[in-house]
C-alpha cells in the first residue's frame, strides 16, 4: 500500500516536472488500465485440464488464447504477438497437454532463447501437469542436465525444455537416440521469437531446416506454435524462419494496469560541444531516489561495461543510504546459473531491492512485479524498450518505466522525437537464414545428421552445389547417390548460433594463479582485449598485459585505476559487385558485395563518471578482412566540387558526420544495434577523375552479411528524410556526440555539411 | 527472394582459400579473416584442395578377400583363420574352443547362459571418429568366431558409404547364427554406434537378442589395481607377452579411411585391417584368461597378489563370502604393497564379522588399529562397537573411541564417545 501511494507521488512529480520549462522530461507517456476480454474454455479441453485449471483460477479465456487454441486445432502453424504478462504460455501449453491427455505418446519440443527461461517454464508446466494427475513427463534438456539423467530423458520425456544451442550440439546430431521423441513430435513450441533476428536468427533459421529434416527422416510433421514480443512483422519473421505458412494471432484480451512512461534527457552542461550530464549518473541517481522511496527498482543497461559501473555505483548508493549492499545485485549473461536463480528468487522475494541487468533479464522470467523500471540508455530498438517497460507493474498495479537517455545519436532521437516511438509502430526484425557462411556450416552439420541425398533441397536452396564445394574441401564425400559426412570432426561444436565466426578468445587473470575468467568473441575480443586495455569483469577492472593473437588468449592483472579504455579503428572497403543502384538526385544510391579491410590502430583512456579524455595509444592489431555487403551513397566529385565555399578537408568531414546520422537512423529503422552497422568513407574527396567518385558505406558489420543492405537501399527515402528530421533538430551549434559525432572528432563544418548534402539528396516536403 | 545460388559466391570463397593457403597471406603475422570457414581452410585440416587424383588401387585387387553381395548391394568381406597351434603371445590359440560354456556364467553373475564356445562371436569396429553421434560410422567390423581348427577373423568392410546397408545387413545376417557377443567397451561404445547406424539404414538392430558380456569390466576388476591402463594393447602386452609391431596409432584411423576413399588406394587399408584382427585375436585370448578366473577363483591360475585382492573384490560384492575371504587371504600371503595391504585386511576383516568369525575380525582389526593407514579410524571404531555391544567393556570401548577421536575428529565419534561416557556415568551412580 505503502510503496502504491509512494509510485503514485512519484509519477504526480514527474507530470509536475515535464511541465516546467526545459524540462529533462521530454514525454510522458500514459497507458489507462485495460479490461480483460473474457471467452469460455472450448469444449474439447479434457476434463482434468478443466479442472487443474479451474483449481488455478482459470475458467475462461483471453481472446487472444481462444484464437490460437482454434487456429492449431484446425492445424494451422500460429505466431502469437503478445506483450509481457498476457497469458502467453498458455496459448502454447493448452494444446499441447490436451492433446497429451488425449494420447498420452504425443512429444513437444519447447525451445527457449536460454537456459534460464527453459527453467522457468519448466516449473510453471510441473504444476499444470502435477495438477492434472497425469504421467506426463516434462524435463528440461539442456547443458545444465547431468549426464546420468540424460538418457532417461530420451527416453521418457513428453515435453522437452531446450535451447536452440543445446538442439544444434546436443540432440540433432544424435538424433537417432531421439526416435522415440521424433516420431511422435506434434508440436514445436518457439517462444520469445522475436530474439531470432539477425545473426542468431540467420543461424536458427537454418537450424529449423535441419530440424525439419530430421522429423521427415522419422515420419513426423510436427505443428509450430511461435510466441513473441511486438514487433512489426512477427508473421513474416516466423514465416522466414520455419519456412511454411504461418497464420498470426490478432487479438489481445489480456488485462493491463495503469502505466506510465517517462523520457528523461539529461541537461546539457556545455552547449557549444553538445555534452550532456552522464546517463550513467543520471540513471543512478533516479534508481537511487526510488530505491530510497521503497520502489523495487530494475535497471537496464545496454553493455556489460554499463551494467558493472551502475551496480557499483548504486552498491555505493545503497551503502551511503541505509540499505546492505547485497540488496543491489547486477544480473547478466557471465553469471553463473546458479548465481542467476538466486537472484531471481531474491527479487520475487523482495530480499533484492533493485537489479542492474543486461538483456538477460529482458525476456520473460517471472521474477515477479516491480514497480519502476528505469533504463540507462535507449535499448536500441522500440519492441526490446516495450519489453523492457513491460517488466513493471505486470496485470494489475500501476507502474512507471523512465529511459534516460545517452548522449548517443540514437536516444537523442528517440527522446527528442517521441512520437516517433510511441506513434510507429515496432521494427522489422531482419534475419538472413541465407548468408553463405551461415548456410555452410549448417550444410555440414546436416550432412553430419543424415547423409544429403542427390537432389534434396535444404530450405529453398538447391544442395549440388554446396555439397560439391564441401567435397572439395574434403568435408563430404560422394557415394551412392547421396554426400557423406567424411571428417573425425563433430561440426556442431565448430558453430556458434550466436555469431557468424565462433572463434573466440580466453581471458587469463595472471594477477596470482594464472586463472581462467571469461571467453570473448572474436570481434569483441579486438576492441577490449588489446594490449594496456581496460579490460571490466565482475566490476573488477584489469590491465591487459598480453594479447596472445595466435593462440587466442589475453593475460590480464587486477589494477584499481580511474579510467577505462575505447578502441579506435581504421576501415577501407572496397567494391566487389554492384546488384542495385539508382540516381538520387545529384547523387546515386546503391548496395552490392564488399570488401572491408580494418584494423584497430589505437585507444583512448577515458576518466569515470566524466568520460574526459586522459591519454591515448597507438595499436598496431593485425588487420581484419570481411565480405559484406553494403548499402552506399556516391558522390559525383562534379556535385561536391559544387559547394566552392568549403575545403576538401571540410567535405570530408562533413561527410563522415553524415555517415554518424545514418547509421543512428539505419539502425533504427533495421531494428539492430547501431554496431552492427559499419560505416566508412572511401578516399578520394579530394581527388578528380571518374573511377573515384567518393562514396559513402553503411556495410552489415557481419561477414557475409545478414540481409541488412537491401532494406536501407529500398527505405531510402525514409532513411535520408529522418535523418535531416535528427541533424535539424539536434540543439548543439556545430555538431555533438548526438548528431554528426563530437566537434574535435568531426571538425566545425561537419554539421553544416552534412545538412546542405541531405538537402540536395530530399527534396524538401513541402516544396 | 532468395538470390539463386551462388554460385559466384562458393567461387568468391575457393578463390579466398587458394589465397590463404597460398601463402600470400600469412596467417601468423595478420589477416586470417575471422571466420569459422577460413579458419579452417588455412589449417591443416583441409589438405586435399586442388590436388590430382593419384592412381587406383581397388580392394580386391590388394587386398585378402572378395566383394560380395546381398539385395542391399554389395560389401567386401575379409577373413583371417588363426590355427589352433599358433600361439598369440604366450596363449595358444586351441584353448579357446576348450572354454566350458559354463565359464560364462561366473564372470556375469549367472546373467548369460552356458553357451558353447562356437556360438560366441568376438567384434570390434573401426570408426570415422570418436566424436559420436550419427556422422560416426563404423567403416570396418570385424568379427571372431571358435572354430574346432582354430580361431577365425571376418572382416565386414565398406569399401565406400553405398556399402554400408550390404554390410550391415550382412553383419546381422552373421550374428543370428551366435548368441554370445564379446567386445571391449562395447557397451559403451561399439554397440550404441552400430545401434545408430542400423536405425539410420532403417533396418533392425541384430543386437537386441545377443547376451553382450562387455570384457572391459572384467579386466578392469582383475587387473586395474595392477596395471598401470586397462587397454587392450597394454594388456595384450602384459598379460600375453604380445608385442604388435608397426601397429597403427588409434587416432589415425579415421584418416588412413578417408585418405583411401580420396585416393582409391586400397593398400592404405592394410595397416588398419592389420589392426582390427590384432584387437580381436587378443580379445579372444584375453577372455580365455579372465573367464576362468571369475568362473572357479578357488583354482584361478593368478600369480599376483593384487590381480586377487581384485578378484576377491568381485566376489565379496556377489556375496560369495567364503571365496572372497580365501582369495583375500592368498593375496594377503602373496605380498601387496602397503595401500593394497590394508585395503584386503580391512574388507577381509568385514568378511569375517559378516560370517560371524568375530576374534578374526578383531585380530585384523587390531592389526590395523595399530599402525598409520586409510582404515585406521573405521577399525577403532569397529573395535569400540565390539567392546560395547560383545564384551561390555565399556571402558575399552572409550578408549578406542577416544583414541579415533585423536587421529580424526567427527561428530559421529563425538556421538559415540559421549553415548559412552553417559553410560559409564549411569553405570557408576548404579553401583555406588
């Protein structure tokens, strides 16, 4: 009661706040309560799963349930959009335990993006199907699964509870150990489907072919039940990734609490540069003002390196103020599971007053309503910011979320334009299941599963070829009439779903016992792992002493220092093919196949809290080479040399701040995180001749690419257009860290520049 | 939309291999590009791009043996015939077709019955890997059978993977004709791997009906106190005074397979057929030494004190009391090294008090109540329990308590010893 009329304050304040003149509250958003849209249980729900649920409370259903009840009944494969708390799990768990009580032999898989959720789920269906009083028997099956339990589980499992990871390593490969399950597997349950975009999404959309292939091997054809959060095109993804027809679920008859929404940017210090108060100190002292008014607290941040700095600064908070230390707690992907459950249940307990977490805790653990959300930073996309909201104030109560912004030129956009975010509607979530690397290692792991028969097909692409490329390689071999799998090699291990490249690289801690502390990918590996890098983990910091590239290894000590490290890169790109271009105005549009050469020459050394600029290094790293594609503007040297009222250097610079407002807008309209997203300048601004016009590169920052080039050509429009809307409505004179990038990085003219280009390049709307 | 395939990209990718391993560019010094493919392509793992295709040399042609045919197609099949006065190491081959049916029956606790030795067969196979799962196939599987003459050695052999279903089907057409299958470590590995590739070749799985005695247990029992590895060449050495020369490192197996298949040279074949029938002629041996062992300990030809102490192990967790106890004693007298010394006193010791023999259990006890050893405590301990509950010595009983207490402090001790004392303060107040 306490703690309702104290969030109410809260949110009275806060409506007070944005009132004022030059308020840091830019928006606040305001959602009414929503009644419950009520439908009877269908009639062939089995008597004792009418009663388990009658026994929970459950007599009816949402509409939404109803619908996707009706949809698998006729056979259909669905994708339920639903936000946080609707009843979704229902949705998949009604089918499938009716149509266990009905043949006791029928098998569902459940895949979720983490161990944690398989976890979660697991003891919400134990208590469905304890309750019904049937020998159903659901099991989770992951890498936490001890050996022993294992085989039993094969054996015996109506329901399994895995990861798409655990699926790729651990049972498609011994599939046949699986029979059983397989040839009675009528359901596919998908949750959290929206995680499956980009890289992770190319990987498990092939993934799904081998999976299907493996049912057709035992005669199955199982049922798809995909769940997932809003975004813009759940149909389209769901229909990409499991490649058939898929209907969606259009209705919502969940009920929701009152919500409230807050944007908060930080005021500007120093107008001239663009510099904003930290975020981060922002962020801790609004987590810290409803840590002390008792508002169980969750604080998103964006980066693991964000996320250590918060939880010490707000354990600093908590110890000032009169709460334990151990009641703040960080919570992301490098912990331990056990470590993780903990926490989890000290949240639901309220043991644990506010949580410091990554994307980890984004997806649906039940961990329990809180009151406040607050996120250090924009999440990078508009569905994974509704998500996150969503983490406050689940059915009933009211709830309040506030995202403060970074001086990031993807949440100036967002905070300054926040009809942007509440008006449109979520991104399209991107995945390209045909990216040749990604399709390659899985051609070899199918190989491996089942031998690829002449002719066969795998997703839409013919196999001869592949297959006979593998064979040259000596990774198969023909007989028969069919490829075989010929290498000692196990080749699921050699693939990672969670990037395109599974190489990575270890961290030694040497400051005692050499010491094992954490794994790296590869290309994080090259920006935080260099030599004399600040390397966080824990929220300890080290010092990087060696960077073994050969054998993948970084040795690192523990220090205590007051700075932190960022790395500084040089790219080249060059053209390989063109597959699309178009005049744009003066200028031309097009997107096609590259080559990007980078290389990592040098650091700065940044001061907590104030990010001031304390010393720099010089790299030499070994250089990177990447085939990508990418989306690209070039520039007639006869329409720069048209603007006689700057120099070279300042067109150069001009164009890099261009190159800064588009990837901020790229990535929001792809919906990836803005470093997935490359951008580079070609040489030659300020040289003549045809061959070099000079070109602008927005590259898909994944070898071989996941598909993001296309849509930017196409949205080119929209792309230009919303980036004058950021660059005209920036506050800062000449250029920030929000727009073009900071004045001493980008020159005085750059924002100018880049204004006049965009100019030429849209047509102004109303002209 | 999907762009067709791309086949300029596989070309883009050959083209970028040529140059990684054309050494243009250094992978030590810098830009191997980050990616699993290239990875491997510049590493050793894919040697055979672009090479010529060397000369062919059939299996037929070089090896023992004929290609033969069923209605799945056809397969190749080898055999080797061992006669009964050759000798593999110290072992002669005539003795296995003397081994009593009945033997098998002591070493799986009565778990398979008294089969003639000429329904035994004795398999091994040769695999594409070790790393599991339904990519591993068993290109090579040899089976062993008693003859009267001898020994014989069939090797089934897929001389390429449109071979396999001949082959297994040919192998299971074999083994209905035997109801005894030998392996080593087969439980765990050969026979899941043939189940796999029976249920992808669609056909059942000729196991099911076999009674499986999977050596490796038994020689584990016997010898594991012993020898330093329980593998079969280091057993083949040790135990039969075999020596295989020129044999073919295990790990290279699957290599020596795929070099033939890539280059159709069938002698590259010989060293691993070479290998296939060693494993199962000492297999062979091999049981012909462990059954009689388990089958009759009292008169097992054994000459070491530990291959007893193992044995008596065996027979103590089959509740076979009285052999254990005299198996312990023989390797008690026949001198073990101190560890094993006072591992038999203790487990002979429990013996003892299991039959009721209580001053032999408390003369070992003593024994070992006397000296620094890993059973010091629990003999102090069994000793109290005697003083308490047989002699009634109650004060006995404490000072053995106590002195365990001394050596290792547990709160069951300190259970024990204030049980004890409350006792001997109850006892006291009744006399007085």
């Amino acid at each position: 009661m306490r703690q309702d009329r104290s969030l109410e304050t809260a949110v009275e304040r806060i409506e007070d706040w944005s009132k004022q003149p030059g308020s840091p509250i830019t928006a606040l958003w305001r959602k009414p309560a929503r009644e419950a849209d009520c439908r009877p249980l269908p009639a062939e729900v089995s008597a004792p799963l009418r009663s388990t649920l009658a026994a929970r409370g459950i007599r009816q259903l949402y509409s939404h349930q109803l619908e996707a009840w009706e949809k698998i009944d006729r056979g259909e494969n669905v994708v339920i959009p639903t936000p946080t708390a609707s009843g979704k799990t229902l949705c998949y768990n009604l089918p499938v335990l009716n149509a266990l009580s009905e043949d006791p032999e029928t098998c569902a898989l459940y895949l979720f993006p983490t161990k944690a959720l398989s976890e979660d789920q697991l003891d919400e269906l134990q208590s469905l199907i304890s309750g019904m009083g049937s020998g159903i028997r659901a099991f989770t099956y992951d890498g936490d699964t001890p050996q022993d339990a294992r085989k039993s589980i094969r054996q015996r499992a109506n329901i399994v509870l895995t990861n798409p990871d655990m699926l790729h390593t651990g049972v498609l490969p011994h599939h046949t150990k699986w029979a059983r399950f397989f040839e009675h597997l009528r359901y596919i349950v998908i949750d959290e489907l929206h995680i499956y975009r980009g890289v992770f999404g190319s990987h498990v959309g092939n993934l799904f072919r081998r999976l299907k292939r493996i049912c057709d091997f035992y005669g199955s054809k199982p049922l798809f039940i995909c769940c997932s959060a809003t975004i813009a095109n759940p149909k389209e993804l769901a229909g990409k990734l499991i490649e058939q027809p898929v209907s969606e679920i259009e209705s919502n008859g969940a009920p929701q609490g009152e919500r409230f929404f807050a944007f908060y940017n930080p005021p500007v210090v120093n107008r001239q540069l663009g510099i904003r108060r930290s975020y981060i100190a922002e962020t801790r002292r609004l987590a810290s003002s409803f840590l002390e008014n008792g508002q169980q607290t969750l604080v998103f941040a964006n980066s693991r390196l964000a996320t250590e700095i918060l939880v010490r600064y707000l354990k600093d908070a908590a110890e000032r103020g009169a709460l334990p230390p151990e009641s703040v707690r960080g919570y992301r992907g490098g912990y331990l599971p056990r470590e993780r459950r903990e926490i989890e249940k000290q949240l639901r307990e309220g043991e644990v007053r506010a949580v410091v977490a990554t994307n980890a805790l984004e997806l649906g653990i039940d961990v329990g309503s809180l009151d406040t959300v607050v996120m250090a930073g924009y999440p990078g996309t508009i569905a994974s910011t509704w998500q996150r909201a969503g983490r406050a104030g689940r059915r009933q109560s009211l709830s309040l979320s506030l995202l403060v912004a970074s001086s990031a030129p993807l949440d100036q956009f967002i905070v300054q334009h926040p009809s942007y975010f509440f008006d449109a509607s979520p991104e399209h979530a991107q995945i390209n299941p045909d990216n040749l690397e990604v399709l390659i290692s899985h051609v070899k792991c199918a190989a491996f599963e089942l031998p690829i028969q002449d002719g066969e097909t795998f997703g839409p692409h013919p196999t001869a070829g592949l297959c006979e490329f593998l064979g040259e390689a000596g990774l198969l071999h023909h007989a028969g009439n069919s490829w075989h799998w010929t290498s000692e090699s196990y080749p699921a291990d050699a693939v990672s779903l969670r990037t395109v490249t599974s190489d990575n690289f270890v961290v030694v801690d040497i400051t005692g016992e050499p010491n094992v502390i954490g794994e790296v990918d590869f290309n994080s590996a090259l920006t935080t792992l260099y030599e004399k890098a600040i390397y966080l983990h824990e929220g300890r910091l080290f010092h990087v002493e060696r960077f073994d590239y050969k054998e993948r290894k970084a040795y690192v000590k523990n220090v205590e220092c007051n700075y932190y490290t960022d790395a500084i890169d040089y790219t080249q790109v060059k053209v390989i093919e063109t597959f699309e271009s178009e005049p744009l105005g003066p200028a031309a549009r097009s997107y096609g196949e590259v080559r990007i050469n980078r290389q990592i020459v040098g650091f700065k050394k940044l001061k907590f809290y104030t990010a001031e600029n304390v010393g720099a290094g010089k790299l030499s790293m070994p250089e990177q080479e990447m085939h990508t594609t990418a989306f690209r503007l070039t520039f007639p040297h006869a329409f720069l040399q048209s603007f006689t009222d700057y120099s070279s250097a300042e067109k150069r610079s001009g164009l890099v701040g261009l190159g800064n407002v588009l990837r901020t807008v790229g990535s929001l309209l792809l919906m990836c995180d803005p470093r997935d997203l490359g951008v580079a300048i070609s040489s030659g601004v300020d040289r003549s001749g045809p061959e070099s016009d000079p070109e602008l590169y927005l590259y898909d920052n994944f070898s071989g690419g996941i598909g993001q080039s296309e849509p930017l050509y196409r949205m080119h429009d929209q792309l230009l257009r919303r980036s004058r809307d950021l660059l005209v409505s920036c506050p800062c004179e000449a250029g920030c860290p929000s727009c073009v990038g900071p004045l001493g990085e980008v020159g005085e003219k750059a924002k100018e520049v880049a204004c006049r280009f965009l100019n030429e390049l849209t047509p102004a709307r109303n002209a | 939309m999907v762009k067709p395939i791309l086949k300029q990209d596989l070309e883009r990718l050959r083209r970028q291999i040529r140059r990684v391993k054309g050494g243009r560019m250094d992978p030590g010094a810098a830009p191997v590009p980050p990616s699993v493919e290239n990875r491997q392509f510049s590493s050793d793992s894919l040697p055979y791009f672009q090479q010529e295709q060397p000369e062919r040399y059939d299996a037929e042609q070089v090896l023992d043996g004929e290609v033969m045919e069923n209605q799945w197609g056809r397969y190749f099949l080898s055999e080797r015939f061992y006669p009964g006065h050759q000798r593999h190491g110290d072992f002669e081959i005539a003795k296995l077709a003397a081994l009593p049916g009945e033997w098998l029956g002591g070493i799986s606790r009565g778990g398979i019955p008294p089969y003639d030795p000429s329904r035994w067969a004795f398999l091994d196979t040769e695999t594409t890997g070790l790393a599991g799962g339904t990519g591993t196939c068993a290109f090579l599987v040899g089976v062993g059978t008693i003859e009267d003459g001898g020994f014989r050695v069939r090797l089934f052999f897929m001389r390429d993977y449109d071979e396999e279903a001949a082959m297994l089907a040919a192998l299971a057409e074999f083994l209905q004709w035997r109801d005894v299958l030998i392996t080593y470590n087969g439980k765990t590995y050969d026979v899941p791997l043939l189940e796999t590739r029976y249920r992808l070749a669609r056909k059942p799985f000729p196991f099911g009906r076999l009674h499986h005695l999977d050596l490796l247990h038994g020689a584990r029992q016997l010898w594991k106190l012993r020898m330093e590895s329980c593998k079969l060449t280091h057993l083949e050495y040790e135990v039969l005074g075999f020596l295989r020369e020129g044999d073919l490192p295990g790990e290279l197996i699957p290599y020596y397979y795929f070099e033939y298949l890539r280059t159709r040279q069938a002698f590259r074949l010989v060293p691993l057929f070479h290998h296939n029938v060693m494993d199962i002629v000492t297999l062979a041996c091999l049981t012909g030494i462990v059954l009689p062992a388990f089958a009759s300990p009292a008169d097992a030809d054994l000459r070491h004190g530990e291959d007893m102490l193992g044995l008596a192990r065996w027979l103590r967790r089959g509740q076979a009391h009285d052999d254990a106890g005299e198996l312990y004693r023989r390797a008690i007298d026949s001198g073990l090294p101190d560890e094993s010394l006072f591992r038999a006193l203790w487990e002979k010791a429990m013996i003892e008090k299991r039959c009721g023999r209580r001053d032999r259990m408390l003369a070992m006890c003593s024994d070992l109540a006397d000296v620094r050893n890993d059973y010091r405590i629990a003999a102090l301990e069994e000793l109290a329990k005697h003083f308490e509950h047989h002699e009634k010595d109650l004060d006995q009983a404490l000072r053995c308590t106590a002195q365990a207490l001394d050596y290792k402090p547990s709160p069951e001790l300190r259970h024990r010893k204030n049980r004890l004392v409350r006792k001997l303060t109850r006892r006291d107040e009744n006399q007085r």
